[in-house]
C-alpha cells in the first residue's frame, strides 16, 4: 500500500511588509499569507506521521514560498488541468487500496477552490473573471483513483464539497456549511483553526513551539475539532462520508 497526499493553496493576498515566511499589513495584519503557510506545514506534518513518503507529498501552490524549506515532493501549479494530469498519472501506479489524503487551504468561493486570483473589478484594462475549481472539477480528478480518500476543505464555502463524499470509501471534512465564510485564527500564530485542531488530535501535528496532542482516531478528532470551533463562536464544520483507508 502506498499512501499519497494532495495539498491546495490557490491564491493568497500579496503582503505589504513581510518577515522571513509570514506577512503583515501594518495596522491591519493581513494572515492570509502566513495561516496559508502554518496550514501547508501541519498537513507535511500530517502526512509524514500517516507514513507519506516526502516523493507522495503533492503541492498545488501559488507560490512556491508558502512551503517549508527543503520541502521534497512535487510542486504543481493550482491548476484542473495540473491536477487531472497528476491524478491520471497517479491512477497508473495506483493499486485499489491506495488511499490519498487532500487538504485544500485559504480561499474559496461559492463556485468552488480558487485557481487564480480574484479580479479588481477597477483595474484597467479589464481582466476575465477568476477561474475555480469546482466540486465537479476536482470530483473528475479524484474518481480516476479508486482507493480509500479524505478530502479536508478549510475555505470559505467548503461545504460545496459535501456531495463528494456520496462515492464509496470518501470522507469529506469541511469547516463549514456551503453558504458560511470561514476565518483564520488572529492571534501571535495565524492559522486556520480547522485544520489546526483536527490534525492536531488526529495526527499530532501542531503549530511551532506548541505541545503535542494525544492522538485519537479520525471520528474522535473531527468530534473534538467541531466542539472546539461551535465553543469558540467558530463555524460549524460538516462532514459527509466514511472512509476506512486512515
């Protein structure tokens, strides 16, 4: 059995002023950039601990800046066409019981992930619309692996992403319903607090300088996450599907 892992982080907001890896706005910080990156290295974490070798580790990034330094697996461009080509190529090495990790990160919309950034509306001369991902789009490029999948969507709008979970052996994760906008923690540590908690007590990965938590099973620790996030004032996050791969 070999295990993989996708990862997705389509856009994020170019910072003003930025220290080493993470970003500021001056009297507004702007988190998108540095939550984008803690978001990228819990789930490298996460995927190492379920035994992902650094090769099976696949980055769909904007920037290739939001991953950690020497990172050691292979980095795309946010694109459908990236990924079906990825997954048409994953599918032929694949067994069956393969199974895949996918975590997308940052921004999404109503239509779906972000694959390229949004437009200003202001800005001359005019641009076209941005481009998405779409639960449909990424649902063709999922199906042509036909292992155990868990799909963790931490974006505004995740819950689109629910009827994915209807195929056989599919869990899909999402911090919060189709029609709710979800926000990164604003503390010393900017980080989107979904992923946070729930690789935290499933895997044990955790933010720099931050204890371990006890791992438990994926259905305890989806629980724990969704308590923690309802007690915080948070969203509520979803989930649809089961899956017996992790």
């Amino acid at each position: 059995m070999r295990v993989r892992a996708i990862l997705w982080c389509g856009y994020v907001k170019p910072a003003r002023v930025q220290f080493g890896r993470h970003a500021s706005h001056g009297e507004h910080p702007d988190y998108d950039f540095a939550a984008s990156v803690h978001d990228l290295e819990l789930a490298i974490v996460a995927a190492h601990t379920l035994g992902i070798a650094a090769r099976d580790v696949h980055a769909f990034v904007c920037r290739d800046d939001l991953l950690p330094p020497g990172f050691g697996g292979g980095i795309h461009p946010p694109t459908r066409d990236a990924l079906s080509q990825l997954t048409t190529s994953l599918a032929r090495a694949s067994r069956p019981e393969d199974p895949l990790l996918f975590l997308a990160s940052n921004h999404g919309e109503r239509e779906g992930l972000f694959v390229t950034a949004p437009v200003d509306e202001f800005a001359e001369p005019a641009s076209e619309g941005p481009s998405y991902l779409t639960p449909e789009d990424l649902a063709g490029c999922l199906d042509a692996l036909s292992g155990p999948q868990l799909l963790v969507i931490a974006t505004c709008f995740a819950g689109i992403f629910l009827p994915l979970g209807e195929r056989p052996n599919r869990a899909v994760l999402t911090a919060c319903s189709a029609e709710e906008r979800y926000y990164v923690e604003d503390e010393e540590t900017p980080h989107s607090p979904f992923p946070h908690m729930l690789l935290g007590k499933w895997r044990g990965a955790v933010l720099p300088g931050r204890p371990p938590l006890p791992c438990q099973p994926l259905a305890d620790a989806f629980a724990g996450a969704e308590v923690e996030l309802v007690g915080k004032g948070r969203t509520r996050p979803h989930a649809r599907g089961s899956v017996a791969g992790f």
